[in-house]
C-alpha cells in the first residue's frame, strides 16, 4: 500500500527545495513573504479547472487562483446554528483579569486590550462576534499581537485560559490575508503525481499538534467556528480511529491540520500529508505530548520531513509548565521567540478551592460518595483514578450506588469516549470517572469539582486535573485523597497551596518537612515545575 506513494515524496522534497531557495534569498526575512503573492509563487500559474476539470472535492472546486481570501464567503444558515449554538456558559472575567502575564523577549509587540485593537480582517471578526467573546483573555490579549507580527512564541498559559483562540485566530487571520500561495499548486500536482484523481497529498498550510484526541476535537471544533465563511477547510486525526475516514475526509481539502502525533506520522508515511508549506506550526500542552512519550514523532514530523525550517515557518508552543524537556524544545524549534508566562507558571489558579484531605484506601469510597452528596447531584464531578482497571471499578460502585456516571480511559474505544464526554458535558451523567491521560486537555466549561480519587506521582499532573475546573474566571473545588502512598508529591503540593493561597492541612506541612529532611541527607530532587 505504501509503494504507491513511493515516489511523490521525492517529487515533494525538490519542490520545497525550490521555494526554499528563493525564499531564503530574499532580504526581508518576512515569513509571510513566502506564500504572498506578491513573491514568485505560482499562484496564478496554475490553469483554472486544468486538473481534472470537475472536481469531486470541494477544495478543487473552490480553490481557484483568482479567489480573494480574505473575503468571506457565502453565509450558511444552517451551518452557522451547528457551530455558534453552544454559546459560553457563566464565564466570570472579573477574577480572571487579574491575572498577571509577563511577556519577555526582543521587541516585544505591545499587546491589545480589545479584539478592535489588531487588524484581524472581515471573517475573524465576524466569527468572533458569533462567538460573543466580547474581549480577549490574558493570553490572548499578548500572543495575538505576538503572533500577528509573525514572531515565534512560547506561552506557559493556565488551561483554560483560552489558549486556542489565542493562537487559532492570528494564524487563520494571516492565513486569510495570504491565500494560499503554492500550496495551492502544489497540492493540484501532487494529485497528478500520484496519477490517481482523488488520491492527492495534502498540503496544510498550518499545524497544531495536540497529545490527545479529545484535545484535538476540541481544537477542531474551534477552528471550524473561526474558519466559518472563509476558504479555509479545518481537518483532524487522531489515533483509535478509523483511518480511512479520516483520509477521505482529508482529501476534500485541508488547510488547517489539527493532529496527534502518531497519527500525523502515519499519514505521512501513507503520502497524505505534505508539510512542505505548512507555514504556521503550533504545539498545544507540548509538556504533556513529551511526558506521552511523543518527543520522537514530533521531532520526526518537524525536523526530518518536508516542514518549512524554524525561522521560515512561524512556531508557537504552548505549555502549562516549563520544564527543562521543553526549554530544550523550544530552543530546537523556536526562532528568536517571545516568552509569555500567563499567571505564575506552574501554579494553579486562585480560583479554585483546593483541599487535601487524609483517606486510606480502604475509606475512599465511602468518602467519596459523602462528597459526592455534598456537591449536590447535578454538579459536574470528575474522579480521577491511576489506573483503567481502577477507573472501571469505581465506575460500576457508583451506579450500582444509583449515582448518574460514566467513564473515560485508554480502554475505551473512541466511539465510547466521546459518548461518554458527550453524557457527561450534557449533564445526563453529571460524574465523569477518569484516568490523566484520557482526560488531558478536555474543556468542560462548568466541571465544579475534581476529585483526586487517587493522587498523581508528579505536581505537573495534579496542576493539569485540577486545571479541568475554575475554568476562564469560573470559580471551582478541587478535592484530593492524601494517603502513605503519595509521600513524594508532599513538598510541591505544599508549595503550589501556599502558592494559591490555600488552607494547608498542618499534617501535610509536617510530612513535607519530613520528606525534605530526608531527601537533603539523601540527595533529592525532582521538580521540574519553571518558577
Ligand atoms: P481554552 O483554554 O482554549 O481551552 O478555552 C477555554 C474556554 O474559553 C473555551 O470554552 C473557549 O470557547 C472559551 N473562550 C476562549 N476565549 C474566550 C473569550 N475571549 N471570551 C469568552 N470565552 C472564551
């Protein structure tokens, strides 16, 4: 199956060369001068309808050399109900402004106080006020600007801090503006290249990696809401789904690539996916891709394929935490790049009530249902355990218990996992157990308490749950169950409770000045949290 594509690769390496070497050449050193138009790019060179004539995809039909971009296209009414009906939900700006960002770096661009304050052009802005966003975020107040002026960018930012519009608006907005210079090309003779009509290679002109499917949906989602009434054609891929769907849905045209990382690799290799024009690059919680593992991948896609080369494309990283693995990411694949830390990095937010209480395994159910009694049944709950077995396990007590619940883990099949998202986001079963890796990333705007049925081994991980409630100024409880078996997170959940100010139990101050006592005469540490 792969012999087929064996060749194309070859045909799409030397057309890069060629853009490269031309681009490099010139002075201005101006990334979007790579695809404008105003360049030697063959956007009008190509033969309107010359490739096959009809079309079945939809991009072959409405990508044509003489389009404008940056006007909108045709309203849809039907469309527009599907992606702007959800609306936000009880987002409290009040304590979130608050929150303190500090952007470092050469020539920092000055950042905005409204979205009327960046040229974002007509869709952008009229997305946004489908949307109803009324005024940007913390982090998007800074890395719009950032990225509008095509700097590179590292952004340690809360979750939920409304990263993704933070990034997906600038990059769709210059996209627009652009058009899509040889991509369009490209992508039209890669389809003759491989001889077979309806089989071409893509060619996104931006990418947003992400670690977990869910994560990835959601980032879809929000493209497709800011993509709306523009040429752009939003795609994602994931693992644990059926991958010829998603190759037959990829050959209607992609533009903005959402991916996780195996996946995207697969898709390479299969001669679906060129990234030789992929000019806008972003890393979504890059910390936890690395922690999963995914540093091959993500290297293998970035730095020994096709991809534009640092400087030429513009990158954006973002991450809850700073730890060294990322410092040395950014330093690899970041080009002269802004530092922005949104809130203190690797702290959690004020907004959220965190309590550690001491249970020992045998009592964590009984404990957990008196919780869940107290929260009142129709707050959204989510548990999380170590294990999937765990995860089960706790899933059937509770029904058998008569509690409205689902479960979301590495087991499940996707088409599971979303139902079960779907269930609980919906309210029908307002309690979620999960495991980290299974619920890394998910945006459920009004969660009201996260309960650490068991405890994480490292302080990261416990930021990232707990992150799932107090979402954009929303105001949430986080519960932790403490117990012998957590000793070494002791002495950075103590910090990060001082840190936020929060009611410290006076056993957990003992035992973190034990545990520091014996780790100094042992030699200690790990704490990769950047301060
Ligand atoms: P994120 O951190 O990207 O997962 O975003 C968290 C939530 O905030 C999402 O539900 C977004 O739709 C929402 N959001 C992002 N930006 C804004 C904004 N400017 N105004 C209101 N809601 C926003």
């Amino acid at each position: 199956m792969f012999g087929v594509y064996d060749n194309k690769d070859g045909g799409g390496w030397n057309t890069t060369k060629d853009a490269y070497t031309s681009f490099v050449a010139r002075p201005d050193r101006g990334k979007s001068a790579f695809f404008n138009n105003g360049g030697t790019a063959p956007r009008g060179s190509y033969q309107r309808g010359g490739f096959g004539g009809s079309g079945n995809s939809r991009w072959v039909e409405e990508s044509r050399d003489d389009e404008d971009w940056s006007k909108p296209t045709q309203a849809n009414e039907r469309l527009e109900q599907e992606l702007f009906a959800g609306g936000n939900t009880g987002i409290n700006f009040d304590n979130y402004d608050d929150i303190p960002v500090e952007a470092t770096g050469q020539n920092c661009p000055h950042h905005i106080d409204s979205f009327q304050d960046v040229e974002m052009g007509e869709i952008i802005m009229s997305n946004i006020a489908l949307t109803r966003y009324t005024r940007p975020t913390p982090v998007q107040k800074y890395a719009i600007p950032i990225i509008k002026n095509k700097r590179d960018l590292m952004a340690c930012a809360q979750t939920g801090s409304g990263k993704t519009a933070a990034f997906l608006l600038p990059v769709l907005s210059q996209i627009y503006t652009e058009g899509p210079g040889e991509a369009l090309a490209a992508q039209k003779s890669g389809g003759q290249d491989n001889g077979k009509y309806g089989r071409r290679k893509q060619y996104p002109l931006a990418l947003v990696l992400a670690p977990t499917r869910e994560l990835a949906l959601q980032i879809y989602e929000e493209a497709r809401k800011f993509a709306y009434r523009s040429r752009v054609r939003p795609c994602v891929v994931y693992g644990g789904a059926d991958i010829g769907q998603q190759i037959r849905d990829l050959e209607r045209g992609c533009h903005l690539l959402v991916a996780t990382p195996g996946r995207l690799v697969d898709m390479m290799e299969r001669g679906k996916i060129g990234l030789d024009y992929c000019n806008y690059l972003v890393l979504d919680e890059a910390d936890r891709m690395l922690d999963m593992g995914f540093e091959p991948q993500i290297r293998r896609i970035v730095e020994q394929d096709t991809m534009p080369p640092k400087g030429i494309r513009q990158t954006m990283m973002f991450s809850a935490t700073f730890p060294k693995e990322i410092q040395i990411l950014a330093r690899d694949f970041l080009e002269e790049y802004i530092f922005l830390a949104v809130g203190r990095v690797g702290s959690t937010s004020e907004n959220i009530t965190q309590k550690v209480v001491w249970v020992e395994d045998g009592d964590k159910r009984s404990f957990l249902l008196d919780l869940l009694n107290a929260t009142g049944k129709n707050s959204l709950t989510l548990v999380f355990v170590e294990t999937k077995k765990g995860a089960d396990a706790l899933e059937d007590f509770l029904y058998r218990e008569g509690y409205a619940c689902t479960s979301i883990h590495g087991d499940r099949s996707q088409r599971d996992r979303e139902e079960a998202l779907h269930q609980f986001r919906s309210g029908r079963c307002p309690i979620l157990v999960a495991t980290a890796v299974a619920a890394r990333g998910l945006d459920i705007s009004n969660v009201k308490h996260v309960i650490n049925f068991d405890l994480p081994s490292d302080i990261e991980e416990y930021v990232h749950r707990i992150g799932r409630t107090g979402r954009v100024g929303n105001l949430g409880l986080a519960t932790s169950f403490f117990n012998d078996k957590n000793g070494n997170i002791t002495k950075d959940l103590l910090d990060i409770l001082v840190e936020a100010k929060q009611e410290v139990p006076s056993w957990l101050e003992s035992l973190a000045y034990e545990h520091q006592h014996k780790s100094n005469t042992r030699g200690r540490s790990k704490s990769n949290i950047w301060v």
